[in-house]
C-alpha cells in the first residue's frame, strides 16, 4: 500500500470582478481545510486564478494579455506556494501563461504541479485547444482557446513526486484517449488535471446532462484503461452568468468513481488513494507488453485526421 | 436521418455437448425474430458456433482444432446464408477460423460481416488476444486465447456497407482505445462485436460486478471518444458450469446506452440507429482534423510498452 490523501479543490465560479488577491485567499483557505484533513495533495482547476475568459471575444490583445501571469510565483500566487511549504501539502495549480520564447511572445493554457515543500517539480501546457479561433458572430458565448492560446510545447510527461509516478493533463485533454495513453505508456499512477466546462454547447443543440456524462465518461476511461488514478478538479458554477458544470471527483484505476463533488461552489473532494492498486490491472488485462499491438495503431499517429475539416474556423 | 434497425442478438450459454447444428437452429430463430421486427442487421457473438473452449487446456491439438471452421459458410452454417438472403438481413458472425497461409495452418478468432443478401463483405481476425499461452495449473479455468490463436493479420477495418460505413473488433479489443481510434479515423459510423466474458476473473481477486462496469465503460467511450455507434453482442450466461456476463448493448455516439439486454439467454436487443447522429459531434469536439496532435502521440506506436511484463507465461 502506497497511500496518498489527495483533494480535488472544486472552485466555484470566479467573476471578471474577482481580483487575483480574493482568489488566491479562497485558494488558501481550501489548502488549510485540506491540510487539516491530512491531505498531500491539493488539485485546483484549469485557468484557477480568473473567469474562462475565453469565451469573451476581445478585440484589443492586451484585454486578452491582462488574464495570464508572467511568472509564477508571482506577486498575488506567492501565498499559496509559502503556504504548500508551511503546511506540507502539494498542489497542482492550472493558469494562464505568458512567455517569451525565442524572442516571440507565447501564451499557453499551463498547469504546474509542486512537492509538500511548495517546489514545482513539473508543469504541462495544454496540447489539445478546443473551441474555435475565429469569432461566431451568433452564438451565446465564444470558446476561443484556439485564438488566445498556442498549441502546448511540453507534451505528455510524469514525473516521480509525492511516493508515486504523476502525470498531468488539462480539460479537454481528458476526452482523447490518446492523452491517457502517452501518460499510461509512461507508468503514471495518478493523473491530475482541471477543467473549465460550460454547461451549454454553443455548437449545436446537446442535452446539458450529457456534458457531464462526457465527463465522467472520460475520466473513468482514462482511469480504467491505464489503471491510473484520475484527480478532476473543476471551476464550477456560475461565472459571469455562465454556468460551468461541477462534478470533481476522483477515479479510482478500475474506473470507479470513488468520490465526487456534491455542490457547485468552493468544495474539497477527498480520497486516500492506494498507488498501487492498478498493479493488477497493469499485470494481467493491461499488461501493455504483452497484450499491445502497434504495429496496427499506425493511422493513430500518421495523420491527424482521414477526413477534412468542414467546420468555419480562421 | 439515415436508419439502420440493427439487434444485438445475445446467445445463452452453448454447451459442449450441443452440436453446431443445433446452435445454428437457435441463430436462425434470432434471425427470423429480427426480419419479423424489420431489422436489417443481425450481430452474433464472438465464438457463436462453440462453447467458449479457450477455457480449457487440452493435450491433443486435434481436440483445440474441433472447435474451429475451416470453411464458412461450411455445411453447418449454410443455412444462416440462405436465411439472410431470403430475409434480406445482413449479419455479423464470429467463430474459430483454421486456415492455411503459405503452407502454414493459422488459427484465427474470427468475425464477417454479410450485406443483406448474405454475401460476406468483410472479415476481421482479432488482434487483442488475451489471457495467456501456458496452462495455469492453480486458476479455477483457463483463458487460453494466447495459446489457440494467431494475432489477426488484417487489421482494423471499415466496410462500406448497409449504407454506412461499418467497423469490426472482437471482446478484448474493445478495452483498447487503440482499437476504437484506428476505426474512427476510419471514419466509422458503426462499430459492431461480439464477446464472450467470463464473470470470474482468474488472474486475482476481482469484485463481479466489475467485469459487467468495465464492459460498459469499454463499449461507451470507444461510441463517444469517436462518435460512432457500438453494437456489442454477449454469449452469456451458464456455459460448462461457467458464467460469463451478458449486457449485450447498443451505444449511440454519444457513448450513452440506448438498449441493452435484461436477461443471461437469447435475446434480441433492437434500436433504429441513426447513421447521421454523430455528425454533430465529428464537427465539433471530434473533428480530428482541427483538434489532434499526433506529433504528442508518438509513443503510442513506438513500442508495446515501457515497462518490461512481469506475467509468467510461455
């Protein structure tokens, strides 16, 4: 048994008129609960520190540059990383990155994950955008990840922290198998990962009890297939008059869902979970070795799609 | 709309005693009830002709190569043919398939898919064998697929057919994401397969109730993740003392059960499956050609696996 106690932080919705102070304090006071409630690890969700504004159209860059950080730590995220380090606890924090690179300025949609001294041992930008680039004049609200960020540079990668082999992913990451699978191919035996999901889709008419099916249907995919545990954190609730669906949860290697949010708001949900519960799996079903067959998977990374696009998008 | 009424046909228990002429008498009333209900396709289980026989070691390779067709249709699945040509029913059968390749004799775990007046349009020989090859002389019964049968060397299709495009795996396969991707960039609409799980699991101590859960999730996510129908057919129930789970069960696009089977015995499970409905979701969510990034899934076809197998097996 390897047990970790680990937390996934819900966050209710954030408002435009939130500052980054007032969402750092009720940051902090979900690591304090979690920490007296023993947990090592905290998971906040993606873009944690401000409303999606991505599904605001914004003519002037700089409107769009005013939601990311240029260094984190920074001035108003310092707290909580001082806080991981006097509590012991771990975090994973999602957030709006700005970054020269090369001489040329790149936004990322990023997360980072520390140890119980507040150290960042790793840190993923989200590789699968959703939404659309160009503005849809008609539609209720915009999801203009594919505008406002660039395409992640990090790829998929795990890291050795908190006893245990960590992997990290973000929202709509969650729904592509392939996420899993490059996290799984490299043993990770928790994957930890945010999401800002709106309730409505602005694309077509979608019954809204299926976003949170899609969801839950990821995530326990994921966990299954890989025999990994999955930690979803979610910003939930209404923001800017917008809903974004909840459900946080933790899944367990057998796909399980072994603990869930049952609010919309500032919520933990808490799991001890044993990393070595999927060995079993990984031993015998998905014993990848054995059972995995390549040299028929080849269409997965020879093209991106067999069938051309016929969505309007710039 | 373009309406396919397709059943799942659930087959009980074959015992070893029951000859394959009598299993095609119970088929061919499965048939006849579907052309009474106006279904156009009829999907049979994995290994619909025998008992699932991988269950048990035997010495003598002639008692395996018992269980296998050397020809289909042969004279005891004839009659299935006549019957869909004079129905105008397509269907899909899986069986043990002894074939010679190059002078060599190869066993397959095969399905085919007939066209609606009974002509085979399109085989497939499982890829994803599972269990293992040696006896295991502590383990209440055998999984002996590694032993029996050849890796399938056709890979995973899809056929223009009954006016979609239709895909093909077989049980295990439908646990692997891989399976699902290669067959949606394929552009699948419908995914059909038959199976034949055990309740128990041997290899370790493994609550019931999860072989029925990780079936499902299985079926689901692959429909979703690939916004394709799943059309997945059980041999259930008792079999030589052996239960094996049923939950036959058609899944829409959007990976949600439509109908699934309420007993352990023949059953037909029906629904009009609409071609089109997961065209929305190829647009958008799923629109592989805007979303994926295979330049990040390169370990997916580098290798089986990075972790060495840990399983004693010959």
């Amino acid at each position: 048994m390897r047990v970790l106690r680990v937390a996934a932080a819900q966050v209710g919705g954030i408002q435009s008129t939130e500052r980054r102070e007032q969402v750092v304090e009720r940051l902090l006071a979900l690591l304090e609960q979690a920490a007296a409630d023993h947990c090592r690890l905290v998971v906040f969700p993606e873009l944690t520190l401000t409303t999606f504004f991505p599904r605001t159209f914004y003519g002037d860059q700089a409107d769009v540059d005013a939601w990311f950080e240029t260094a984190v730590p920074g001035p108003e995220t310092a707290p909580l990383f001082v806080a991981a380090r006097r509590l012991g606890v771990a975090f994973h924090l999602g957030y709006a990155e700005l970054v020269r690179q090369e001489g040329r300025v790149r936004r990322y949609n990023t997360a980072i994950l520390t140890d119980e001294t507040g150290a960042i041992v790793g840190k993923y930008r989200k590789i699968h955008l959703p939404g659309h680039a160009r503005r849809l004049p008609d539609a209720p609200f915009q999801h203009l990840e594919k505008r406002y960020f660039d395409v992640g540079d990090l790829g998929f990668r795990v890291w050795e922290a908190l006893g245990g082999t960590m992997g990290m992913c973000i929202c709509n990451d969650r729904r592509w198998p392939e996420t899993w699978r490059v996290l799984g191919l490299q043993g990770a035996e928790m994957v930890v990962l945010g999401y800002n999901t709106p309730e409505e889709n602005i694309h077509y008419r979608e019954p809204p009890h299926l976003r949170m099916f899609s969801h839950r249907l990821s995530i326990q995919a994921g966990a299954y297939q890989n025999a990994t545990w999955v930690v979803a954190a979610a910003k939930s609730g209404l923001e800017d008059g917008h809903r974004l669906i909840a459900g946080s949860a933790i899944v367990s290697p057998t796909g399980e869902i072994v603990a869930e949010a049952s609010t919309e708001g500032d919520e933990l949900v808490i799991h001890d979970c044993d990393l070595d519960f999927g060995a079993d799996l990984r031993r015998t079903m998905f014993d990848f070795a054995r059972h995995r067959r390549p040299e028929h998977y080849g269409l997965i990374t020879s093209a991106a799609s067999y069938r051309p696009s016929t969505f309007q998008d710039g």
